[in-house]
C-alpha cells in the first residue's frame, strides 16, 4: 500500500466467489473499447496517433447528425472518439470517466518517451506494492487521464483485473 492509503471497508470484510455470481454475459465477456467524447476529432486523432502510438483502424461521419467517429488502435486496445454538435471541453474531475489505463514494458521509459513528445505528466512514475507494479498519470490534449503501467511480476499482470 501506499503511505497513508487506507483499504476500502468492503475490500477487508467482504469476498466474493465468481461462482455464486457469475457475469451475466458470460465468461469470454471483456472489454470491446472505450468511447470518448472530444469537441475536435481531428485534435483527438492527431494527439493519440502523435503522442501515444495509436493507429487509425477506422473513422466515419453521419452527416444526418452531424457526428463522426473514429477507432484507434494500440495493440488489442481500442479507443473510439465520437464528436458532435455542441460538445465543450469536459469539466475534469467531475463525473463520468476518470482515466483508462494502458499496460507498456516499462512506466519510467515510456513516461520519459512521452515527455520527449510534449506530454503533461500528473504524477511521475513510482511504484504501487499493492499491485507490484510502477504507474505513472499522464494527460491528453483535453486534460483526460491516461494511467501508465508496468507490471514487475507478469503473473501478477495475468492474474489482476482492473475497473
């Protein structure tokens, strides 16, 4: 843990068996992709194939609604940014998403790579024994979260799942 981090109540009392409460989608369910609304898709598009390596799989309009799409990709991890009329710059911090997290080799290089490109850094890397690993906050060109990791032990990586 952390120095002055405090487990939640819930994490001490309360074990749950994933047999008694399985998903109701079913056990091969995961992640397909996160969306994200931005006020300027080509500024989204720009600063995660730029800064973060992303690769461009797919974009689209709907002219009728005047919305457009774009699917990026860094290795299995989709992102999907979606603008439309009258979006603003979201009110960080707030409410709704937080940050999305994206696992690489090794936090403090990467951190580093980033920082060569421009990128803000929330919180330099250091490292989380909780989780046996290092992790690091960086921001996007709207100020949207995006958490570094890099797991020391690989079966601590396979065998921890993430919110």
């Amino acid at each position: 843990m952390l120095k002055d981090e405090v487990p939640a109540p819930s994490a001490q009392t309360r074990t749950v068996n994933t047999n008694d409460h399985p998903s109701p989608a079913g056990p091969s369910c995961r992640f397909d992709h996160v969306g994200m609304m931005v006020p300027d898709i080509d500024k989204g598009v720009d600063w995660y194939v730029d800064h973060l390596g992303f690769t461009i799989q797919d974009r689209w309009s709907n002219p009728d609604v005047q919305m457009e799409w774009a699917h990026l990709k860094l290795g299995d991890f989709t992102l999907e940014l979606v603008t439309r009329p009258g979006l603003d710059v979201p009110d960080q911090g707030r409410s709704g998403y937080h940050h999305l997290a994206i696992t690489v080799s090794d936090c403090a290089t990467t951190v580093a790579a980033l920082v060569a490109r421009g990128v803000t850094v929330m919180t330099q890397p250091s490292y989380f024994d909780r989780h046996d690993m290092d992790w690091s906050f960086i921001q996007d060109f709207l100020g949207n979260v995006i958490e570094i990791i890099s797991y020391r032990n690989p079966e601590i990586e396979a065998s921890t799942q993430r919110a």
